[in-house]
C-alpha cells in the first residue's frame, strides 16, 4: 500500500509542479504526517524532491523533473485512450484513466486527453434497447474470469426460463458490440487435456471433441442473456496452454458456417441494394446490371427459406431464381398473406 501511495505522490509532484504536504494529505485522503513522512521517503530514495520553507514554499522536483511511469509511446497511448476513453463506464475505469493522465508526460498528456474524448459508446441499438449486458453482471464475470473463481450462472434461453447452472469462467469476448462469456461447464474438467489451445492441433482436436459445439463442455453464452451471476470459491479449471482467441475462432466458427449454409441467388432492384446490405452485410454479394437493368443477387442464409422469409418484406423489389426452395417458401407466405389481408370474397 506504501508503494502505491508514493507513486501516487510522485505523480501529484509532477502534475502540480509545487505541493505542500497539506495539498497531499488532501488529494491521497491521510494525514498530513503521513504525507510530509511519504515527501521525504521519496527524497531518501534518490527522487530529486526538495523541500521549500516560507511563504511560497513546499515540495517540488528539482528543476521540474519528471519521471515517465508508464514507458509508453504517443501512438500506444493514443490508441489506448481511443478505444478505453468512450467505454470507460465504470467509475474504477474512469478513475484509473486519470491515474495514467497524471503518469504522462507534459507533451503526451494533452494528446491522451483529447483521445479520451474523441468517441463515444452508444449501449443501445436503434430500438434503444440495451445491447449488452448489465454493467454489475459484466463487472462480476470480469472479476470471475480474472479471479479464476467458478461461478453459479443463471442462464435464459429464448422463450425459457433462467436455468441455473455451475461453470468455469475462462473469458469474455465482444463480437459486433455484444460481449460473450466463454466457459467450461459440467463436463469440461475431464477433457481438459484435450484442448491444447494455439495450435491448429487443438482447434482441429476441439472440433472433433464436439468442444466448438458445446458438447464437450467448452461453451459460449450471450451475456444479455445472463440473468444472474454468483461467484463461488471454488477455482477455475482451464484447459493446459489454454488461449482465449484460439477458443473462441474454434467455439464460433460453427455459427458462422451456418450461417452461410445455404446461397440463394436472384436480381434485385438497383434501389433495393442499400436495404439489402442492412439486412444481410457481408452475406449479401451484388453484382452488375442484368439486360433488364436489375442486379444480379446472391446472398448466404441458414437455409433457403430463411433468406426467402427475410426478403419477403422487400416485395417485388427483388426476385428469387434459385433453389426452388426459396421460390416455393414466398409463395407460400404470398398465399398466406392474401389471405389475411386479399378483398373480401
């Protein structure tokens, strides 16, 4: 705690230029004795701190000495304080930010702090719905994860209720701004050995365990979903050599194939192209103009009927060729909606 608290001085010193014990007892929250007695152990140490009797006085490094604490470079610390500066909502983030403006030196202090301040984290989607999890769950499965604790995890699927299950917090992971926990459960202590993560062996050996699908226990949960967390005392196990990034390429991976697990192709109105990349992203490849002015279209879906229900609100603005699967899935919808909504026989 000591040592802590003579950084903390020493960068005090270097951000106020002159300071009295008074002001430093002040800012670190002691006694003023305490402060004078943490001003002179600096001194002792080989800090150049002097002492100033008077009006006027108190302590200050010699000839305006700084010490960079934290060794690193404008383009780091500019990196750092773009991505950390707009999501530090946390007062502990928001606190430690500070902590390392002071840290700085003079002529990369100004470039941090403009850093810090050129972004912002919007939590919401466009609905306003919140799209990540609550900040005191995330906070207590980054303590879990961090910790190396087990936790007892209240999960929902949808349209199910929470179910309460025990796991081992390994890492979170944030894929399109939504975080997602990665952990092993029930049965993942036995197969431990058998994920011998950073290596294209153990990816490969991770999918053949079934541990990329869950069913070996490795496993990825939506923290939107999380409905309550409990850390236990228990320790973490984790897999020898275990890498996170290697985990998650080999866990998400099977999503991402099925989500492009079937191509339907067609032509689409030119003016339908800009719908069309909102809806589907990269799954969505247009190419050039057709005879009849249209666009060719081929877009990636789970399955051929998938696609064709999410095109279906496009209307006549887009035309399925192929598979007839998706041809036989709209006109189905199109009876159904005719139907419903058709004149009145």
């Amino acid at each position: 705690m000591r040592a802590d608290r003579l950084v903390a001085t020493l960068l005090f010193l270097q951000t106020r230029g002159r300071v009295t014990a008074r002001e430093v007892a002040a800012e670190l929250e002691v006694s003023e004795r305490t402060a004078r007695r943490d001003l002179e152990a600096l001194a002792a140490a080989g800090i150049p701190v002097y002492s100033q009797h008077g009006r006027g006085g108190g302590w200050s490094l010699v000839g305006g000495a700084r010490t960079d604490l934290s060794g690193l470079t404008a383009t780091e610390i500019r990196a750092m304080f773009l991505v950390a500066g707009p999501s530090a909502v946390s007062p502990e983030l928001r606190t430690a930010l500070r902590k390392l403006i002071r840290a700085l030196p003079a002529t990369l202090r100004a470039d941090a702090e403009a850093a810090s301040k050129a972004g912002a984290t919007d939590g919401t989607d466009w609905s306003r719905l919140p799209v990540t999890a609550g900040t005191s769950l995330l906070d207590a499965l980054q303590r879990a994860v961090v910790d190396g604790l087990r936790i007892r995890l209240g999960y929902a699927r949808p349209g199910s209720p929470a179910r309460i299950r025990t796991v081992h917090p390994l890492g979170i992971v944030t894929k399109a701004g939504v975080p997602y926990l990665v952990a092993g459960t029930g049965e993942f202590e036995a197969g431990t050995k058998e994920f011998e993560a950073g290596t294209e062996k153990g990816v490969a050996g991770a999918e053949k365990t079934g541990a990329a699908s869950g069913r070996a226990g490795l496993r990825i949960f939506r923290l939107d979903r999380v409905a309550s967390v409990e850390v236990t005392e228990d320790p973490v196990v984790r897999p020898d050599g275990f890498d996170l990034a290697t985990a998650w390429r080999a866990l998400a991976a099977p999503m991402e194939e099925r989500m492009r697990g079937a191509t339907v192709r067609g032509r689409a109105e030119p003016t339908a192209g800009r719908v069309l990349a909102m809806l589907f992203g990269g799954r969505l490849r247009l190419g050039g103009r057709r005879d009849d002015g249209w666009l060719e279209m081929e877009i990636d879906g789970p399955s051929p009927e998938v696609v064709a229900a999410q095109l279906a609100g496009l209307g006549a603005r887009v035309e399925i060729l192929e598979p007839p699967q998706a041809r036989e899935r709209l006109a189905r919808l199109a009876a159904e909606l005719a139907a419903l909504y058709g004149p009145a026989q």
